[in-house]
C-alpha cells in the first residue's frame, strides 16, 4: 500500500485500471448454453438492439480440436446481420446484443444455441460445440418509430448524432431531407441544400419525418422506409433521407404561451440566475412593428438588475431565471406578461397599452448571492433579519409574491440552527416566528388557505398559544368554511384576549356564515323529502288467480 508520503510526491501521477472482467467466462443464457469472455473493452456504453443491423468479423473454430470452420478476418470482408431475427444462429443474436462498439470476444455456443443435431456438413459435425471470437465493429440502429408500431415508418440510423438531446414540437428545426419514390427513381420533395428550418408540430415535409426527426440528435443522418400513410398522399411506399443541421429549443416559460423563449445559442455553463441574483445582460427590446423601446448592446451600456426586484418586465425577468451564462435567447412576451394594459415609458419609447414585446437577450455576467452553509451564525441572523424587513416593506406595497420570497429566504437561511449558541438560537425563534406569521397574513392576502394554514401550524409547533398564529389559522379555516376548526382556534386565541375587537368580529361573522349554512342546507334537505314524498308509490305486482 502507498504511504502518505508516496502520495504526495507529485500530482502527475498515472492511475492504471484493469477491467476485471476481461477474459473471465460470463454466462449469457440461464441454462449455460452461451458464455462470454472478453478479449478486449468495447468502447461507450450503448448497445445494439433487436432489428439493428450490426456488422461483425468473426473467426469459427469447434471447441472439441480447435478446427477453423469460417472466417470473415480471413475474407477481409466484414459479415452484417440484423439482430434478433433470426438470421444468424441464436447464440450470436444472444451474445452480441451484449457487446460494446469495438468490443472483441470469445462467444462459447453450446449445440441448442448453434446447429443442433443436424450440424452443418461438411464442416461442423452434428451436436458440435463452437467458438467464435467475434469483433463488433458498429452497427446502424433500426426501428419502427410509428407511435402504434405498425411498421408505418421504418427508420436506419446513417450516421450518429451528438450528445443526447433531441428536439421536441414546439422547437425550431433546420433539416436537410429528400422523399424519393418506392424504387427510388424520382424525388418526390426535397428541402434546398442549406437546409428547411419550421417548427417541429409544423412540419412542411411529410409526417413521416416530424416523427422520424423527435428521435433524432443535432447531426444525425437517417434513412426512412414510410409506408402509405406516413408519406406524401398518393404514392405509396417512400423513402426518405434526412439530416437533422440543428435546432432552436422553444420553451413556453409560463405553460400559457404568455413568454415564448427560442434559445438561439446554447451555453455548456451549468449556472442559472436564482432570485436574488445580481446579473448583466446584452438586450434589445422592440415592439411587433420594430420600434426600439430598450437598447443595451454595447459592453458599457449592459442592463445590470437583481432577479426578482420587479427592475423588468415579469416575462423577461422570469425567462432570465431560466437562461445559463453566455446564453443568448429570443423572448416574445404577452402583455399580460409585459406592461400590460398602461403605458410604458421605456428609454427610448413609449411602450403603448397592450403591447407584445420581443427581446433578445444574451446573459452576460452572473453573481448570485451567497448562501447559507458560506456564512457564519451572526451574518446568517444578519442576512434573515433583512429578509424579513423586505418583506415587510413589500406587504406594505401589496407586492405579495415578492414578499412571500423574502419570507421564506429568511426562514431558509437558519431554518437549521442547531449548531447556533442559546442566544443566536433565541434571536433565530423570534425571526422565524415573524417570518412564519408573515408569511401567513400574505397568504391570506391571496386566498391559499393551505400555505397559511402550514405557516401558522410552524409557529403553534413552538408556541401553542401563539395568538397571531391561532387567529391566522382560524382565518384560513373560514377561506374553506371548515367552521368548526374556525371556532376552535378563535376560542383558544380569546382566552387569551377576550377583548380582542378583531377576533370577536370574526367570530361574528363565523356564526353568521354558519347560521347561512345551516339554513342553506335545511331548505336543500327540506326540498329534498318533499320531492320524496310526492313521488308516485310503486304498484304492487297482483296476484296470480288460482
């Protein structure tokens, strides 16, 4: 074993890994009739699937002496098959549908896996045990993509696409394809050579190749056999070719169609704004008529706003919190989701009631705020306490979702406190329990009974006499007219203030709406006899006479 001073030695060390399960015998099947060894690692992880064509170089021996019975090393010419139909024998379609790219092994195939009893005169004799060293070179995928599987369309993969993404409807496409007839002697439809871009779920080519294209990776080429139905009408059974150039991924941001966001760069950054971030981006803004109302192009004119203060539009400020550094992106905003009916008086405009606006928008620069586990106790509290005064200030300005933000980062930030001294612990309590109330009235604000009722349940943990917290609940009961939890707190909370005016009105008023209820209710279960009652009896069936 290495010692410490083995380790430190230097940092250009080379670590070695053996893969254990080289030439070790791997069963296949359940019954031992087909064993594996592996000569040498195949590469990726993918393996091929049944109906993909694979291509192979092999070398047959019998086990029993050794003798070379076949070879496509020896032809120089690689031997292709399509896996899992039955084309070769059924020890191969076992062991090489567990292979890798370039993967080179050893396939034992027992007589019930290879020729049986009859062999295959006059080179294998019969009940004969075999042995194939077996080199996967590559294989082209092919399926039937048809969503019921009825082998509508048929699709080889050409060539192989990058990474793992593939776009969905709404997305932008550029497709460079071509429909040729059955016997491939005249082009039906061809895009122009640069490539046709549309929306997916808009395809302007045949069915056949939005189907085929959601299945596909930036880059990837593939061949369609497309049956009647799939194709362009009237002609029967096509093929197509088709090569996916790339595409623009198109996020609806607010699941309403309000904010459409069209990637038009990519970023590999993992970062993403968070509310609270402190972000510059590159942004022009224009109206559908092309009238500039917002330009920040140039590096000493960047739009610098923190995420979540309202310094932009809601569409814009929210497809920022989706955007990763060095993206660029098109956003068109509805007004609901920009200024909405008023106008706007942006720097270079006015932005008239009603408006959709389109932006381009590149996120240039991103500092997020500093988290939790980054501070000490006292900048914790420090930075909670602040949270809570901005809160305030909001609810103050009726802004109630900006203010339920600011609660509940406060409450994060020391949610666990267990390593706080008896005093930060105390001072923590006492912001957590503002929070927790706050955070309460703002629902109420908004009619959620349930998050108000969670937030006053978070308190009454603690303190359950809390008053504030008792009158909250009772509040939030009366949203979902469950009066008897209602009365229930109401009662608690004036035990300890009888006098209290607010409680005692409502109190009032939940005897009221009780009282309307019951009343409501009689009249319905009153209506409802009397509908009974006057409803003809039934006949009773007569006698048989004897």
């Amino acid at each position: 074993m290495a010692s410490d001073e083995d380790m430190a030695a230097g940092d250009d060390i080379e670590m070695k890994y053996t893969d254990d399960s080289l030439n070790q015998e791997e069963g296949l099947t359940a019954d031992g009739g087909v064993t594996k060894r592996i000569l040498k690692a195949g590469s990726g992880w993918e393996k091929p699937e049944q109906g993909d064509q694979v291509f192979v170089h092999y070398t047959g021996t019998l086990k029993s002496n050794g003798t070379k019975f076949d070879s496509s090393v020896d032809r120089n010419e690689p031997f292709k098959f399509d896996l899992g139909k039955g084309q070769v024998i059924k020890g191969w379609d076992e062991g090489v549908k567990t292979m890798k790219k370039g993967e080179k092994a050893v396939l034992t195939i027992k007589p019930e896996y290879g020729y049986g009893e009859q062999g295959s005169p006059p080179t294998i004799p019969a009940n004969a045990t075999l042995q194939f060293e077996v080199e996967l070179l590559s294989w082209s995928s092919v399926k039937d993509i048809t969503p019921t599987k009825d082998g509508g369309i048929i699709k080889t993969v050409v060539t192989e696409g990058e990474g793992w993404a593939s776009p969905k409807d709404n997305d932008e496409v550029l497709v460079r394809y071509s429909v040729l007839s059955q016997d491939k002697s005249r082009i039906l439809k061809q895009s122009p050579e640069q490539g046709a871009e549309f929306v997916l779920k808009e395809a302007e080519a045949v069915p056949a190749i939005s189907v085929a294209l959601k299945t596909m990776k930036k880059g990837e080429k593939a061949s369609l056999l497309i049956k009647s139905g799939y194709g362009l009408s009237g002609e029967g059974v096509q093929h197509a070719e088709v090569e996916l150039l790339s595409w623009k991924k198109v996020t609806d941001i607010t699941k309403d169609g309000g904010v459409i966001k069209k990637t038009l760069n990519e970023s590999t950054d993992y970062k993403t704004a968070t509310v609270e971030s402190t972000v510059k981006v590159r942004l022009t803004g224009k109206l559908p008529d092309g009238t500039v109302f917002a330009d920040h192009q140039t590096d000493n004119n960047l739009l610098e706003l923190i995420v979540g203060e309202e310094q932009v539009c809601v569409g814009l400020e929210e497809t920022i919190q989706t955007m990763k550094l060095n993206e660029v992106a098109e956003v068109i905003v509805q007004p609901q989701y920009g200024f909405g009916s008023n106008p706007h008086q942006a720097p270079q405009a006015t932005v008239p009631p009603n408006s959709t606006l389109c932006y381009t928008v590149e996120l240039v620069e991103l500092h997020k705020p500093r988290e939790g586990y980054e501070m000490d106790n006292p900048e914790k509290l420090d930075e909670a306490k602040k949270r809570k005064d901005a809160g305030n200030g909001l609810f103050k300005q009726a802004k109630w979702a900006r203010a339920l933000k600011k609660y509940k980062k406060g409450v994060e930030l020391i949610e666990h406190d267990d390593q706080f001294s008896t005093e930060e612990k105390k001072t923590s309590g006492d912001i957590k329990k503002s929070c927790n109330l706050n955070l309460a009235a703002t629902y109420l604000k908004i009619d959620d009974s349930q998050e108000a009722r969670k937030a006053c349940n978070k308190v009454l943990e603690k303190d359950p006499g809390n008053v504030k917290a008792l009158f909250r609940r009772a509040q939030a009961y009366m949203l979902t007219q469950d009066y008897i939890e209602a009365k229930q707190d109401l009662d608690l909370a004036l035990r300890a203030e009888p006098t209290n005016r607010d409680m005692r009105a409502l109190l009032k008023k939940l005897k009221a709406e009780q009282s309307a209820l019951d009343k409501k209710e009689g009249q319905m279960y009153s209506k409802a006899f009397q509908r009974m009652a006057q409803a003809p009896q039934n006949k009773q069936p007569k006698t048989a006479q004897a």
